[in-house]
C-alpha cells in the first residue's frame, strides 16, 4: 500500500494579521494543492490549519500517511504528546483550542508520522506550500477565523 505524503505550511501578514494556508497532498504520482486564506489570524493557528485540512480533505480512514511541515509547534505537540496532556486539562492556558479539538479525532482515524522540514530551504514541496499559503494570505479573497476572532484571551494578547 503507497503511503500518502502531505506537505503543509502556514503564514500570516503580522501576527496577528491577515493569513493563509498552503497543502500539497501526494500519493503516487497523484497530486493536490489546497489553500485558503484568513483577514485576522496568527502563523500558528495557519500551521495546524494546514494539517486539519489536509486531513479532512481525506476519503478514507486507515491511511498511513507522513505529514511533513516547517512548524516545531505542530510537530513537538503531536510528536512529544503535549496535546493529550492539553487535552487533559481542558486545553487550559493554551491557545488555538477549538483548533486542537478538531484535529485530535482526525489524527485518531489514521496512522501518523509527524515530520520536521527546514522551512525556506530546498524542499520543493514545503516551498510550494509556502508559496500557498503567502499568496492565500496576500489574496483578499478571505475567509473569518472564527476561533481566533471571537476568542477574547487573542484578541487581548
């Protein structure tokens, strides 16, 4: 069985400011791009935007997929198990909740290695989704961050 390789990246114009993602999915020789992007979020909330996306873009439940991405927040939150001590505790203290709860069952249908990749380097892939993500943030064709622009803990850091 081929394993799907996703690559995701994140941006955003200020922190907070306007803000995109980017996706590149690849299974095979099969390719797909996904971005969209946001008039007020943060960086962080791109990075796990793009793997919530990549992971609800799936049709099937099972797969065995590496996802490959620039963002240590993402990656030590999942790799080292933060997340589910988070999760614990009601996420108390912790930004970018309501993003975490839609990720954590997505995460649980599949089998997932997290995978660190030098942002702004020579991987064409993540390069590809950085040029997503900056362009959906550049684009003012944007969607409301819900989750960051009702959150008052955000608004007021």
């Amino acid at each position: 069985m081929a394993e799907l390789v996703v690559y995701t990246d994140g941006a955003s114009r200020g922190n907070p400011g306007p803000g995109g993602y980017g996706v590149v999915l690849m299974w095979g020789s099969l390719r797909k791009e996904l971005s969209q992007g946001y008039r007020k979020t943060t960086n962080n909330r791109m990075e796990l935007l793009a793997v919530i996306t990549a992971l609800e873009a799936l049709k099937k439940d099972g797969l065995q997929l590496t996802i490959c991405t620039d963002s240590k927040y993402v990656v030590d939150s999942i790799e080292k198990g933060w997340i589910w001590g988070w999760m614990k505790t009601g996420f108390k203290g912790k930004k970018n909740k309501d993003l975490w709860m839609r990720f954590i069952p997505l995460y649980r249908k599949h089998k997932i290695k997290m995978q660190w990749v030098k942002g702004h380097a020579s991987n064409i892939f993540n390069n590809r989704c950085d040029e997503l993500a900056t362009q959906a943030a550049d684009s003012g064709n944007w969607l409301i961050d819900e989750g960051f622009e009702n959150d008052m803990d955000s608004l007021l850091n």
